[in-house]
C-alpha cells in the first residue's frame, strides 16, 4: 500500500490551499471528500453572494475573475474547479472518513504512519459497506463546520418541512415560512423569501439581531420588521415545530405560548465542526467551545503530525474563520511538515 506523505481530509478551500502547498512543496498528497468538491459552498443558498471580494477568496495565486464587486456562489463554483483542474489536484470525492488511527507511541519516524477508514458515499449521503484503507505519514482536518447544524432538539424538528438549510425562494411563493435564528443566514433568507411573495415570521431568542450581519442587511432588515413586512417574535424561542405550525415561547415566559402559522420552517441557528471524529481520532476538545487543542503557531493538535486547518479551528466561535483567513493555514501547515519531512 502506497504511503502518502499528507492525507488532506475536505475538499473546501482550506484543504485545496493545503493540497496546492504541499504540491508546490513536492509533496505526495491526496484529498479525500465526503461530499462535492466545496460541499459547503455547494449548499450555500443558490443565489448568494460573498461578503467578501474576489482576490480574498483566492488560492495558489490563481484569480478569481468577477465583473462584480463580490463573487457568486456560482462563481466560486467554477473558480474551485478551475483550481482543482490548474494544479491537478488528486482528489477522491464521495468518499467519507469513518476513522483516523494514529502511528503507535514510540513508532520510528520512518513508521509513524496513519491509518485512515474510509467509506464509499451513495447519491442519498449515506455511507455504502465497502471500506478503504489508505496510509499517511500526515493528516490535516480541513472539515469545516457546515455539515453539523445546531440543532434545537425540540419535538417535529425532523419533519418533512423543516430544514436546517435553506436554499432559494421561489417554492415559498404565498407560503407561511417561519424563520429561527438571528444572524445573517436567517437577515438573507428573510429579505429573499418577503421578496418572492412569502409571508415571513422571524423568530429569535434574542432582544436583538446579531452585531455581526452585513452592513448593508441590517437597515433593510430592521425596516421590513419595523414596517411590518416581516413578522418578528424576539427573545423567544421554537418549543415545538408541528405539520402545520410553530409553537414558540417567550423569554421569560410571561405571555404564555403562541401558535404560528407555517407551510415550511428553516433552522438558521448556526452550525459545529465533527468533533466526534476529531476525538475518535485523539484530538482534545474543549467541552464548551469545542476547539481543538492545538499549537496556535502550526495549526498541530495534540496528536503529532494531525493538523486542523480552517473553519474547524473556530469550534463553536465559527465567526471568527472565514475563507479569508481559513485558505492560510495550508501553507503554514505544509511548511512544517516539509521540513519534518526533509523535502
């Protein structure tokens, strides 16, 4: 079995800048995918477009070429695959991680290898029988967080009509759609869903909307609810999502229950890394935060030679990566290795 020197695992900008790095660098690496390449980007809501401009989304030097001030998701599709096909990425798509041992205590350096578990992925997301086994002498976590929402756990949140995701507006044309969370996921899909003809209610745990949304969403925002465009019912919170209908509660619950109307309800209440898979792996975990314990200069976790790269970092604090920052940890990451390495 042919021994990789970096096992990259996500294929998000943050594992492509890795995979590019460790090319550039003469090193054997492949990436290996759960999902599409840039899955995350992928389920991104169809018509968004970036906070950010193009040349900060870049990776390996490569532009990305916009007649906008800010890329699409569309665009960065196309730029992602452009990359892939520039550098001749090695990339396994549709295949999921299951388990990451590491190398014995004490193992020679020629024998400290990893050895990854991988499973087939079928059309539905669900993982096939069939198992791969594929050997590195160095894995990077460039997981990200996007695949784990934060889920409520309130009776009916698994319901056809209920969705942690959301896409585009126009199926919600005249539909009742109840909106939970506060932050900018839910500011977009609020204004888009009013604007394609769908009554809108917002509800929020909160006494306000979240500091972080876009500057130029927040007077928009703030003027529907404020006009009555969007209903918006803060400092409350979903008690349980019915086929038909949202019962939520104030906080504190001075007024009793309240019963929305709803056709279709979205979850925007933000989203976690796999920390499962981190700690099966041997990687220590803050209980609150979720990070990752790792050396702030490498990116290097507890276990040697197992780096998290990008969103993944952040834990719970996923405001704080971006793909801004997030496509810089590959180089950092592989430099290290190159050395340890002797390349």
């Amino acid at each position: 079995m042919a021994v990789r020197d970096i096992l990259v695992v996500g294929a998000g900008p943050s594992g492509l800048a890795t995979a590019i790095a460790a090319k550039q660098l003469g090193l054997d690496c492949v990436v290996v995918e759960k999902g599409a390449l840039v899955n995350s980007i992928f389920h991104f809501p169809t018509h968004m477009v970036f906070f950010t401009t193009p040349e900060l989304l870049e990776i390996g030097g490569l532009p990305l070429v916009t007649p906008f001030e800010k890329p699409t998701r569309l665009e960065a599709l196309r730029y992602y695959r452009r990359v892939v096909d520039t550098y001749g990425l090695q990339i396994s798509l549709r295949e999921q991680v299951v388990a990451i041992e590491p190398p014995p205590p004490g193992a020679p350096a020629g024998q400290a290898v990893f050895t990854v578990t991988t499973a087939d992925v079928d059309p539905e997301g669900g993982l096939l029988e069939t198992r791969r086994v594929r050997e590195a002498r160095a894995v990077v976590l460039a997981i990200g967080y996007y695949d784990h929402p934060n889920c409520l756990g309130v009776p009916g949140e698994n319901l056809p009509h209920v969705s942690h995701y959301y896409t585009e507006a126009h199926p919600y044309y005249r539909q009742r759609v109840v909106i939970v969370g506060g932050r900018n996921s839910a500011a977009e899909a609020a204004l888009e869903l009013f604007r394609a003809g769908a009554h809108v209610t917002l509800v929020h745990r909160r006494a306000t909307l979240g500091q972080s949304i876009k500057y130029w969403l927040r007077p928009d925002i703030e003027n529907r609810i404020k006009e009555g465009s969007i209903a918006a019912r803060f400092e409350t919170h979903v008690v349980e999502i019915r086929p038909r209908s949202v019962v939520v509660e104030r906080v504190p619950a001075a007024d009793g229950r309240e019963e929305i109307p709803a056709d279709a309800v979205f979850l925007l209440t933000g989203y976690r890394p796999d920390v499962a898979l981190m700690q099966r792996a041997g990687v220590e975990c803050n209980e609150q935060t979720l990070g990752p314990a790792l050396a702030p200069d490498t990116f290097e976790t507890n276990v040697p030679n197992l780096f998290v790269a990008g969103g993944a970092i952040a834990g719970r604090n996923t405001g704080s990566i971006f793909i801004e920052n997030g496509r810089l940890h590959g180089e950092r990451i592989v430099k290290v290795l190159a050395e340890r390495l002797g390349r």
